[in-house]
C-alpha cells in the first residue's frame, strides 16, 4: 500500500515537473508570437507581454510588402532542401562505409572522421579555401558543400548500421547483388528511423545557420532568413534592407515588431517537418547513442 502510494506521489511529481517544464520552454514562443501581433507603441510602452492591450498588423504587412523576405524564403528553402538531400546522401554512404566490416581502412578513415570533431579548421584557411581556391563566394553553394558531411551525424548512421545483421548483404551477394544494389534496395528502406533523424538534423543545421552567409554572401539578394534577421536586428535602417532600398511604407518602421514578426515567419516551416519525423526521431536517436 505504501509502495503503491509513494508511486502515485513520485509519478505525479513527474508531470508536475514535465509540465512546468513545458510551459517554461513554450512561454519564449508564446511571447514571440503573440507580441509579433502587437502594436509598436503597446510594445515600447508596456514591453513584451503575455496578452497585449492593443494589436496590429502592421509589422507583417511591412515585411511582406518588401521583396526581401521572399528572396530569402527561397535561398532558405533552395538551400535546406538540396542541402538536406545531398548531405544524407553523402553521409549516409560514408557511413555505410565505415561500418562495412569487410572494408580494408575503414578504422583509418573512422580516425580521420573523429578527428575532425576534436580539431577544426581555422577559421582564416577554411575563407581561403571556399571564397578563393573553390571560388565559392556569392554562390548557394558555400552555404551548402561546407555541411555536406558532419561526423557526429556520420557516426548516429555508423551505429545504426553496424546494428543490423550482416548475414543481410551475404544472402543479397549470393543472389547476385552488387554493393550498390545492396544499399539503395536493402540497406536504406530498412534505415528509416536513422535517415529521419538525421534529415531532421540536417535540415536544422542549415536551416538555421547565418555564419557561412556571414563569410560568404555579400550580395544581400543571395541572403537566407537567418541573416535577414541578423540585419534586421544590427540595421538602423531596416527599410532600405527589406524594401530592396525601395519602400512605399509611410508609418514609423515598427521596429520591435518586425523583428518578432520575421522570427515567426522564419521557424514556421522547420516546425512543420517535426510531425512528420517524430515517430522515427526516439527510436533513430536511441540507437545512435547506445551503440558505438
């Protein structure tokens, strides 16, 4: 009885605390959102607030009578989905590689892979490299090809591969598979829950990330949505920027607004790939931690 009353109290300490803890990580989204909505004086007056006293349009109409917020809508798209695509390819297949037991250096590039985790490249040789030896400067690409591989996802997909049974490629072998076949028609249908997860990631990393346009883009056309908002927030003057120097907008900039405003615009379609990956995410990230 004891026992059994002392679970109860323990299981309802855990949702009381799940609960807060939810609230308290939704609460910086709610004020974003709601006060996005509100009216610049409310803001400058009261500051941000959980239910504002007046409201208004007046930040979004700004932003979306601009060109700026569209051309970087489709930098951040272009470069979240080619990139996304092309980094789980290429990590999967590196990966795959590297916990293939029958390839001969397989330990030697898992060293160099875990290496590159400890030790970074400079900041001043990895400029070099992409804006003039690969001449990557002002071009999507130096937003992407830098992310294309990163060791830590390389290594949740090497754990998940060396869970499965290699008796699996033995059988598809002496059917008279090839490596290739192997992998596209065997190995990747079976590997759902680890390329979800590691999608997710991907998707994240360049989703959210503004300092390769930081190093890289000077053409403020070629800008995604994260350094747009760095603009937004670091520019006086924000007109210029999101009109393409050009705005008919006539009322006082809201400033406060339209910072919050472009947040909400901007994490909208990432929070839109969580439903679809969530019910491979726990079982992907599990796998990717207890195994090594």
């Amino acid at each position: 009885m004891g026992s059994s009353l002392s679970e109860k109290i323990f299981m309802i300490f855990i949702y009381i605390f799940t609960g807060a803890f939810a609230l308290a990580c939704f609460l910086p989204f709610w004020l974003v959102l709601i006060n996005s909505f509100a009216a610049e004086s409310n803001i400058k007056l009261h500051g941000y607030q959980l239910f504002p006293k007046e409201f208004s349009l007046a930040s979004y109409q700004y932003l979306l009578e601009g060109k700026q917020v569209l051309s970087s809508y489709i930098v951040s798209t272009s470069v979240t989905v080619a990139g996304t695509i092309l980094a789980v390819a290429v990590t999967s297949m590196y990966a795959y590689t590297l916990a293939h037991p029958k390839v001969r250096y397989r330990n030697i590039l898992s060293f160099l892979t875990y290496f590159t985790m400890i030790f970074g490249t400079g900041l001043v040789g990895f400029y070099i490299l992409v804006a003039n030896w690969l001449g990557l400067k002002d071009t999507l690409w130096a937003l992407i090809l830098p992310y294309v591989l990163n060791p830590f996802f390389a290594f949740i997909m090497v754990s998940f591969f060396r869970t499965l049974p290699y008796e699996i490629n033995e059988a598809a072998t002496v059917d008279g598979a090839n490596d290739l076949t192997i992998f596209f028609k065997i190995i990747i249908p079976i590997s759902k829950p680890v390329i979800a997860t590691v999608s997710l990631f991907y998707a994240l990393q360049y989703w959210n990330d503004f300092f390769l346009a930081l190093l890289f883009i000077d053409d403020y056309k070629l800008h995604p949505l994260q350094m747009m908002i760095r603009q937004l927030i670091s520019n006086i003057n924000i007109g210029a920027y999101v009109s393409g120097s050009q705005t008919t907008y006539t009322q006082p900039l809201p400033t406060y607004g339209v910072q919050l405003a472009t947040v909400c615009l901007t994490i909208g379609p990432i929070i839109l790939l969580y439903p679809f990956t969530q019910k491979f995410f726990v079982k992907g990230i599990t796998i990717g931690a207890l195994k090594g």
